[in-house]
C-alpha cells in the first residue's frame, strides 16, 4: 500500500496500510516466544483466520490467543491486515517498480514528495530506500502510455526529483514471511 519523521499510529492510508516510513514504534524482534511465532505465521499466510481457527491452530484457548493478537498489535509486531487486491482486476495491469534518486538541496522536501506519491492512485507501495536511490515506488498502471505520463507529470516534472529508473513487473510472487 518513508521521510524523515515517524507517522503517528493513527497514520493510515483509506485502504488500511500504514503510511510509508518506520512504524511509530519498533516492533518487538525479541520477546516473541513460540505461541506468538506461531500466531504471526498463520495470520501472514491468512489474515482473515477466525479467532477460534487461529486458537485451534496454535494450540491456545481462543481467549488466549485473542489477547496474544492484541499485544502483538499493541506491541507493533502486527501492523495491519490487508486485501491482497490483483491490480488488473481494477484496470491496472502493468506493473512497475520505479527507483527515484532525490536532489541533494531536496532532501527537506521528502515527506512532501512521499506524501505526494503515495496518494496518487497508480502508487500501490512506497519504499524508502538506504543506498544510491531515495526511493522504489510500486505502481499499478493501464497501459504503457499511462505509466510514461506517470513518470512525467508525476515525477520527472518536479525539481526534487533528480533520476527515475523504471523496471517492469513480468510477475509478483508473494514471499513466505507473508
């Protein structure tokens, strides 16, 4: 579904996600024992588990394993449920990953660009990168000509962008850590 100050938890895009950047709080990486190991590992390969069917999995009592999701979001060990929607489905079939480098003299004006890009409707993800680029961004377009009038009149056109580097999406396959 990324700047320089960290989104307050209530920070979330209209289709659930939360917005692009560090989560507003670190996620516990250590403190997670089996049952809660095992509860992350169900919800990432099915959000939508019922309560009872995840309890049942795990092997805990179903109020248990309610309050074990709710310290894991509490905690910020799960940020979020999502539709995993085919962009083509919604008249966007070509997918691209676009790699953006940011002017040097730009780099106050980040949040606005990532808060710009990212409710632009083609923009499915926003990743903000570590290295020679700023940022990837995830889009779904119609056709060709859409995803060039993208990189145009979205990105190209503003002074803070320095470089786009556009890659095509042949296929996406979700990875097992959901």
């Amino acid at each position: 579904m990324g700047s320089t100050t960290v989104p307050p938890p209530q920070d979330l895009r209209p289709d659930g996600r939360r917005a692009p950047g560090p989560p507003p709080r670190p996620p516990a990486t250590d403190g997670l024992d089996e049952v809660d190991r095992r509860i992350v590992a169900v919800l990432a390969a099915d959000a939508r588990t019922p309560n009872n069917a995840l309890a049942a999995q795990v092997g805990v009592a179903a109020s248990t394993c309610l309050a074990r999701v709710r310290a894991l979001r509490d905690r910020g060990v799960i940020r979020g449920y999502h539709a995993d929607i085919d962009p083509a489905a919604l008249g966007r079939p070509l997918q691209a990953m676009i790699a953006v480098r940011v002017q040097a003299g730009a780099r106050s004006r980040m949040t606005l660009f990532t808060e710009r890009v990212r409710r632009r409707p083609e923009v499915v993800d926003v990743y903000f990168l570590a290295g020679a680029d700023d940022f990837l961004l995830h889009v779904a377009t119609a056709d060709a000509a859409a995803l060039r009038d993208f990189v145009v009149d979205e990105l190209s056109a503003h002074d803070e962008v320095a470089l786009t580097e556009t890659n095509l999406i042949f296929e996406h396959v979700r990875g097992g850590a959901g």
